[in-house]
C-alpha cells in the first residue's frame, strides 16, 4: 500500500520535478561514459605495458633515489644516474619463476647513452636484454625490420620512430649491420660501446618515451652501467697509505752508486708486442654475468593476487622492491590513474550540489504537502508510516534519474563504440595509447553507477523525512 502510493505520488510530482530529474540524470550519465572510458583506457594501458614492456610485477634494489623501468626520476643536468643492481638476481628468477601464479621472469639492464650513427646523434634509454627470451616473453613487441639476435650477439634492435628519425637525419635507411656507437660518461670516465644494428621494432603503441628506448644485448648494457671486472677490482684494491719523512729517510739510507748497465737498451719490438697483447684489458672490461637492474614477472591468467603475495613473502626479509606494473613503468600509467581520481572527484562535487538542489527541492515540496501530512498523522498515520512513504518518494525519484542517466550512458557508449573518439593531440594519443579511443560499458560499471544512484537517493531521504515528522495534525487544521 505505502509503495503504491510513493509510486503514484512520484509520478504526480514528475511534472513540477523534472528540472530535478534531468540534472540527476545528465550528472550519473557523464560520470559513467566518464568512469568507462578511464576503465577501458586502464585496462588497455595494462594489457599493452604487460605484454610489451613490463611484465605483471617487478623486483628490484630498493634505493633512496626513486626510478622506474625507465631510469631514475631524478632531474640530473649532463649526467646519468645509474640504478643499482638487484641483489641475488639470479637467484630471483629462478625463484620468481618457479612461484605459485607465476607465467616466467627475465631479467632486464636499465641503462642510458648516446647513440651515433652517421650523422645521427641522439641520447637513447637502452634496455639490456637477452633477446630470444625478451620477445618470447613480450608478444606484443614486433620486429619489422631484421630479424631477432641471438643470445650472445653485441646487436641493437632501434625503435621505429627512432630508425625514421635516422633516416631523415641521414638521407637514407641505414643499412641493417651497419655500427653503432653508444656512449656514455660515468663518474670521471667515459664508457664507449659499438654495436651492430640489427633491426627495427614496434610497440603497441606511440609513446615519446617509448620511442627513446633502445633494446641492446645485456653484456653491453652492463657495461655502460660500469658492472665490469675491471670495476670490481679497482674495489677491491687497498687504499694507499701515503709517504712519510721516516719513510723518505729510509729510501735513499743506503743508496749505493751503480755503474751503466751493459745490456742493451728498451727493446722498441717487445714493447709493440705487449702493448698487442690486450688479453688483461678484455678481461678487466668482460661484463659481470648475471647482473640484472629488474627481473619482470608475468603470471598466469587471473593469479594476480597469488603471484603479488608470494612476491612479497619473498622478499620480506630481502633489501628488494616488490612493485606492480604501473609503479614499474610510471609515466603515463601512473597519469591515467590520477586523472580518473580527478574527474570522480571532479563528477562528485558536481553530483553533491546535484543532491543539494534535490533535496532542497524535495524539502520544498514537503512544505507543500504540509495539508496531506498533516491529515494522514490526524487519521492516525503513525510517524513510522509518514517516513517510509516520504522515503520511499524520494528515492524512487532519485534512483529513478539515476537509473536514466546510466541507460542513457549505456546507449551514449553502444553507439560510440564502433564509431570511436578520435584523438588528435598528440599528448591525449599517449595518454589513452590510441589515437581513436572505442570505449565499452560492461555490466559491472552500469551497476556500481546504479548502486551510488539508489545511495544518493538514500542520503536525500534524511532532510525531507525530518521536516515531514514535524508536521502536526494541528498544522494541517490551521490551513483550513
């Protein structure tokens, strides 16, 4: 009986009410077109970073600098930051390979140089990778010129934009093979690499980041990073203690004169022959084996949460960081997710005045009704009784514009999906990863939109309801 009559008297009230009902409405429609178009872009920004670039999760050395797969966020001028290597990364991917949930890990280098070909010159990330296993594990990458290297090839794959922007400065496509020089300055020295170029790749997606990165074999990222033998020598070498007086004293106490030697002089032959010997200074620049900067895990299909946890135990007594693929990547992952917690909050403070002009609105005509109130609480209407039907009123009116707004959104999203939105700026074309965005609603979304429309309704209830109790029978007696 009470449903009946809050059915009748909302649509009653519909002609005084709907100003209310098409703000509501235009309100829950934009922010579900809204929240469905920064959920398909999450959703597609994850599965092309996944399957191209960074894996589920990575681990990595913690450090009090921060840095992602790209390199390190700090704003240095002339100079490059390098990461610190993971600790025990060997040991890492056997053990994140072998986790409940986990689909494989690999190891990648982070490094940074200038890259010279010709008259090309350009500051490059370079990515240390092992290739075969690297494009096995990223299927979204495509080579499109050469061919893969193998394991053990000193070879750079560039990335389209980049051999375009190569072949522009040059006049013409380098020739695949042709060397490349990487450079660069560490500390106090320079580190120079030469390469050969073996092809070209393509990701998903056009990113000005991503068009920087370089895929280069891992020994010759190590060693732009300086993880080389050499290295690992020098710090191991004792420091010098320095010379006293005594010890001068000491030097020349018993020196003796000698006579010109009798045996020939500096032989000019042997010295060229040492000299081409550099079997010592290969050794000292050989690349430390097994050093890694991230090792990238994928897991299986819908073992995120498994995989996450068994990471995380693991590393809970390690000096390593535990990250999810958005932390690992930044940049415009981490964008995206801030500009859908703007536009919410944004959409939620229109949709708050929204509600206040409602029930404002729904408080008015409570006024209104002051008589028929009145009347029902003088032929005994209980207090219990007036509430449930001016409750029952206002959230039938409320979630009923909800409940337009989200059909309106869903035919608003069925028909711009195979259209799609085109995105000219080039800044938006890197943000969503597309140049033509087509969002599409799920019922999951149209239902939580749903959801907060019946809780909006809720919340209007509370003013109406306290103004509808106060009326007295007497008060409807007075209006006569």
């Amino acid at each position: 009986m009470i449903l009946r009559l809050a059915y009748q008297n909302t649509l009653r009230s519909l002609p005084k009410r709907w100003p209310i009902v098409v703000v509501l409405a235009f309100s829950i429609a934009v922010l579900f077109i809204g929240n469905t178009i920064l959920e398909n872009t999450d959703t597609g920004m994850k599965r092309t970073y996944v399957q191209s670039l960074a894996g589920d999760f990575s681990v990595s050395a913690t450090s009090v600098d921060s840095f992602t797969l790209f390199g390190s966020d700090l704003p240095l001028i002339g100079e490059y930051k390098v990461l610190p290597a993971l600790p025990g990364a060997q040991q890492w991917l056997d053990k994140a390979s072998h986790l409940p949930g986990s689909a494989g890990a690999l190891g990648q280098v982070t490094a940074a140089a200038g890259i010279a070909l010709g008259n090309y010159k350009a500051a490059s990330g370079v990515f240390g990778v092992d290739f075969e296993p690297y494009f096995a594990f990223f299927p979204a990458l495509q080579v499109v010129k050469g061919s893969i290297p193998r394991l053990r090839d000193h070879a750079l794959l560039v990335n389209e934009a980049q051999f375009e922007a190569m072949t522009q400065a040059l006049g013409q496509e380098p020739a695949l093979g042709s060397p490349v020089t990487l450079t660069v300055f560490n500390d106090t020295s320079f580190t120079i690499r030469e390469v050969k170029l073996a092809g070209v790749y393509r990701y998903p997606v056009r990113d000005e980041l991503l068009n920087r990165v370089v895929l280069a074999d891992a020994d010759t990222a190590r060693a732009l990073n300086g993880y080389v033998y050499g290295i690992e020598k020098a710090a191991d070498a004792p420091a010098s203690k320095g010379t006293s007086a005594s010890d001068l004293e000491a030097l020349f106490g018993e020196a003796t004169d000698l006579g010109s030697a009798t045996e020939k002089g500096v032989d000019p032959a042997q010295i060229e022959r040492d000299l081409a010997d550099h079997t010592l200074r290969d050794q000292l620049n050989t690349s430390v084996g097994g050093s890694w900067n991230f090792v990238l895990v994928k897991s299986a299909p819908g073992q995120d949460v498994a995989l996450h946890q068994g990471l995380v135990q693991s590393a809970a007594n390690s000096d390593v960081l535990v990250r999810e693929w958005r932390d690992t990547v930044g940049g415009n992952a981490l964008l995206v997710w801030l500009v859908s917690w703007m536009f919410n909050a944004g959409l939620g403070f229109v949709t708050a005045a929204a509600a206040f002009i409602v029930i404002n609105s729904l408080a008015l005509s409570v006024a209104e009704r002051t008589k028929e109130i009145g009347t029902m609480r003088a032929l005994g209407a209980q207090r219990l009784r007036v509430a449930g039907q001016i409750s029952l009123e206002v959230v039938l009116l409320v979630a009923g514009a909800g409940f337009v707004g989200v059909a309106l959104g869903w035919l608003l999203l069925v028909w711009l999906g195979p259209v799609g939105i085109p995105l000219e700026n080039p800044y938006l074309k890197a943000l969503f990863g597309t140049s033509r965005l087509h969002p599409s609603a799920t019922l999951a979304t149209a239902l939580s939109h749903a959801l907060f429309s019946i809780a909006l309704g809720l919340v209007a209830v509370v003013y109406p309801v306290r103004m509808a109790l106060k009326i007295l029978p007497v008060q409807a007696m007075a209006r006569e």
